[in-house]
C-alpha cells in the first residue's frame, strides 16, 4: 500500500472536493494526511460561514502539525480531546487521524478501533468511507478475503472517489487468498481503466504479469499430475508395454515343450 494515500487524494482532485482540495492544500502536511484535506476544508468554510468552529480548526492543525513534527503523544492527546468535545465533524476528522497516529506507534489494534468508531459515526460519506478503508487496511492480517470483499464492494461503484483503491484492496485479498480468478479480474480492470492514478495502473499490471507466470507454472505442474493419475488409475493385472507379446511368446512356447513330451 506504498503512497496509497497520493493516489487517494489524485482521485478525489477528479471529483467535488477538487476545489476546496487546491484552495486547502496546503494543510495536507503530507501525503499519509492529504486524503483528509478536503473534508478539512469543507468544515473550515463551513466554519467561516456559521461560526463558533474556528477553535476546533485550530485544535486540528495543531494536532496535524504534532503529528507531523514526530511529537506523537502530544498529537494524540489532543485528537483525543478533539473527539471528545469537538463539532461532529471534526470529532471524525480527529478518530482518523488519532487511527493514523495509533499505526505510527505500532498499534494497529487500537487504530482499527479509531478508524471503525469514525466509520460508524461519521454523517459525511468521504469520511466514512476513508475510515472503513483504513480499517480494513490496520486490521488486514486477520481478516479473510469475504470480509474484506464484503465490506468493500460497495466502494468500487462509478460514484466512489476510492473506486480504484477499494478495488485494489479487493485484488489484493484474492490474490493472498489464492483466489486467482477473482484477482486477475479485479487487476485486469484497473489496468485498462483510463481513470485510474498512474500508480494503482502500475501495480495493477505488475500483478497481472505475476499472476501470469502463476498460471504459466502451475500448467506443468497440472499436467504432470494427470499423468501420474492415469498411470496411477490402470489396472495393475494389465501388462505394461512390450510384456504383453512376452507373455504370448511365453506361452506358445510352453504349449510346444508340452506337446513333445
């Protein structure tokens, strides 16, 4: 999942945050955070426009800025206030990031926790389904593909600005649960797809090669199999290659040995 987020946040510049995402960049202090900044953007204009949010904007910067300087514990200390008294979507904004700083420690059990909590509660579809991606990714060692495939299918629609990364994640699960069909479909799809982030494109092809030489070596190795069967399946009684003629030269002769006696 390397730049994963760049890719995220390539995608999302095609869809409706494209100008709050230009207008806020700047934010976005690096690319594990970029994916978030234009959900951040749109609650900071909606901020100018009601008023009364401007402390939590605040709060969350200075949590991103922690974050991004490697003070790891004074940013998780305030993303944690942040999701206990802040407006409710920053409360997202901050169980993400808090997610995100929980994998930095090394904890991806407590970041799956974060990322599901923002999933559940969160009202604004970027963000919810942001959360339910990265909680797919800090929990993936224990989940089977059909968890994976199930929980992510529902992202790879026309409409999703995480199309291309959901489906990937979906690839990614198939091929580590050997289910090469699956796999080979799902990356055949991103390869061609012109809409694509270059990278996604890039490994999806590098997986369709890979998946090929599969393929190539496991024919042989298929083929080999059938013979054995079908050497293995013959009936033992039968004589094998030349010993049938043996045996009928065999017995000719004993027939005529019988005779002169």
């Amino acid at each position: 999942m390397v730049d994963i987020f760049e890719e995220v946040d390539e995608e999302l510049r095609r869809d409706k945050y494209q100008d709050l995402l230009r207008q806020w960049g700047p934010w976005a202090l690096g690319a594990a955070l970029a994916v978030i900044a234009g959900s951040v953007a749109w609650q900071s204009f909606d901020a100018w426009q009601t008023g009364g949010r401007q402390t939590a904007s605040d709060a969350f910067i200075a949590a991103m800025t922690h974050s991004e300087s490697g003070e790891l514990a004074l940013a998780a200390a305030g993303l944690e206030t942040l999701a206990e008294n802040g407006t409710p979507g920053y409360v997202s904004l901050a169980l993400i990031q808090r997610g995100n700083v929980a994998i930095e420690q090394g904890d991806n059990a407590a970041a799956t926790g974060f990322f599901e909590q923002a999933a559940a509660q969160a009202s604004d579809p970027l963000l919810r389904d942001m959360a339910e991606i990265r909680a797919v990714w800090s929990s993936w060692d224990s989940l089977s593909f059909s968890d994976i495939d199930l929980r992510l299918s529902r992202l790879v629609n026309a409409d999703s600005p995480y199309r291309h990364i959901a489906r990937e994640t979906i690839a990614a699960a198939a091929l580590r649960a050997d289910n090469i069909e699956r796999a080979r479909t799902q990356y055949q799809f991103l390869s061609f797809s012109s809409d694509a982030p270059a990278g996604v494109q890039r490994r999806a092809q590098e997986a369709m090669a890979l998946i090929a030489q599969r393929m190539a070596l496991a024919e042989p190795a298929a083929d080999e199999a059938t013979t054995d069967d079908a050497v293995t399946g013959a009936d033992p009684s039968a004589p094998v290659d030349g010993a049938a003629e043996t045996a009928a030269e065999e017995e000719t002769t004993d027939a005529g040995d019988s005779g002169d006696d």
